[in-house]
C-alpha cells in the first residue's frame, strides 16, 4: 500500500501548460484505455473534454523509462517511478497526452 506522505510528495510534479491548466477543484485522470477525462470534486462530476480548452485527450505508448504500473489493495492503479522513486496515482504519461480533437486528426491523419 502507498502512504500518503509519498503521494503528497510529487502532488503537483505533472503540471500542464497554461493553455490546458485546471480551475480550481478539478482534477486530470486516465482510465485503464488511456482516454483522459475530467473529474470535477465541487461537483462531484466527471466529464470527457477539458473544463477551460474544451479539447479531448488521450495516453499513448508505453510508461516512461523506469516506471511501473501497479494496483493497490483497493484496486486503484498507481505508477512507481524506480529512478527517482517516488509514487503517485498520477500517469506519467498525461504530461504528453495527445488531442482527440477533430481538426487534429484532419491536419496530421
């Protein structure tokens, strides 16, 4: 099981650009088939496209050198970084997450 004091050490370690920053309360997560969505804790809410840019995002590709995919007692997925070891529930991946956006697809497909 990971403690808390490891999560809160890298809390805030996969900030965004400004473009793509989160209002306050709201959180970036992936689900198991690397689609990004949005959870909203003042809501209590989720939500597939970004609540400031509207884009959609997805996780491609494997995890990053040295990180490692596992779930937790509570079946939670969490990733462990072995080179700088540190733990957190955050995919090291959401830093590069691609846009599903339709005008992507069109310019580069």
């Amino acid at each position: 099981s990971i403690s808390n004091r490891n999560m809160a050490a890298v809390e805030g370690i996969f900030d965004t650009d400004s473009e793509d920053e989160l209002p306050p309360g709201w959180e970036e997560r992936v689900t198991t088939d690397g689609r990004v969505y949005y959870a909203n804790h003042n809501e209590k809410n989720t939500q597939w496209v970004h609540p400031s840019s509207g884009k959609r995002k997805r996780v491609l590709g494997e995890l990053p050198y040295g990180w490692e995919q596992h779930t937790d007692d509570e079946g939670r997925i969490y990733y462990v970084d072995h080179v700088t070891r540190i733990t957190t529930y955050t995919d090291p991946r959401l830093a590069f997450a691609v846009s599903e956006d339709k005008e992507w697809r069109q310019r580069f497909d």
